[in-house]
C-alpha cells in the first residue's frame, strides 16, 4: 500500500535539498540512509529518486552508457508511484529524467561531448504540514524559497518562480 500522505524521512529531505544543489553522489549518500531506515513502500520512492541521482552523476563524469543502465533500473521504482506523492512532483522528475536519457542515447559513442548541464533538473517538491506547503527549494543554490502572493522568490540568490509555473524563470 502507498502512503503519499505522510512526511519525508529526514534524510530524504536532506538528500533532495543535495540532489537540488547537483551534489548527486551526496545525495544517493543521504537518500541511502532514509531508504535503510524507513519502513513501508515510502522506501522505494527513496530509491528511485537515489537512482536518479546516480543517473545524474554518471552524466556529470560523461559515463552515459551506465547512465542509461541506472535509468533502466530507476524506472522499476519510480514507475507505479502516483504524479505527486509527499510533496515530490514525481511525475515530473520521470519526464525529467527520461529527456536527459533521450540525449543521451543520442550521444556519440566515441569521446563524447559533455551534456549540458542545465539539463539535469532539480526535483520538484514542497513539505506540506497540515495543510500548508512548508518550502520550495531554489533550483539554482538549493535555499529554502519564499511564497510571496503568486511569486517563489529565495532569498539567497534572487531566483524567481510565478507558482503556477514552477519551470519558469523571471530573471
């Protein structure tokens, strides 16, 4: 049975907010623990995510051929999750990923080029406690972003989001 309605392992949030910031292998290290600590099938949306990361890493370092082998294994766990759960917007973190993948298989074999990096996107999620959404994270330094009226703005960088469009930049 999934259980979309309860709160992120602390790890796991530790490990978004890493992933976020591209630190991926980081990231696998915190959503790791959360997935050998908790109990329940929340675990394998830990792990799903934490191949992603590692799909991401592998991109970072140019081995696409085991970037591809990761995603193949990532989608077992991503695969019957529903589009939002806990706050992560999952479905978008599959289309994201599966746009990098598509690239990359379309990379040469022999000395490839380097991907563009802005292509690895940040997970997309907020906590929600009770009812209220508790952050956003920035996808460009990974700070906890501020909800003013309809505009995500953090407070670190300056970055912006309207919140109807989570994807689209204002600077």
């Amino acid at each position: 049975m999934i259980d979309c309605s309860g709160r992120l392992h602390p790890r796991s949030r530790e490990g978004l907010k890493l992933f976020n910031e591209g630190r991926y292998f980081e990231a696998h290290e915190a959503l790791e623990d959360a997935w050998k600590e908790e109990r329940g099938a929340i675990r394998n949306l830990y792990r799903g995510i934490l191949q992603v990361a590692v799909v991401y890493l592998h991109v970072t370092r140019r081995n696409y051929s085991g970037a591809v082998k990761v995603h193949e294994r990532s989608k077992r766990w991503l695969k019957d999750w529903p589009n939002e759960c806990r706050g992560i917007d999952v479905d978008r973190l599959r289309k994201d990923v599966f746009e990098v993948i598509e690239k990359v298989k379309r990379m040469p074999a022999h000395d490839p080029p380097a991907l563009d990096p802005s292509l690895l996107k940040p997970v997309v999620w907020e906590e929600k406690v009770g009812n209220q959404i508790k952050s956003y994270l920035c996808d460009r330094c990974g700070h906890e972003m501020n909800k003013r009226n309809c505009k995500i703005i953090c407070p670190n960088c300056g970055n912006q989001f309207d919140c109807s469009d989570l994807t689209m930049h204002f600077d």
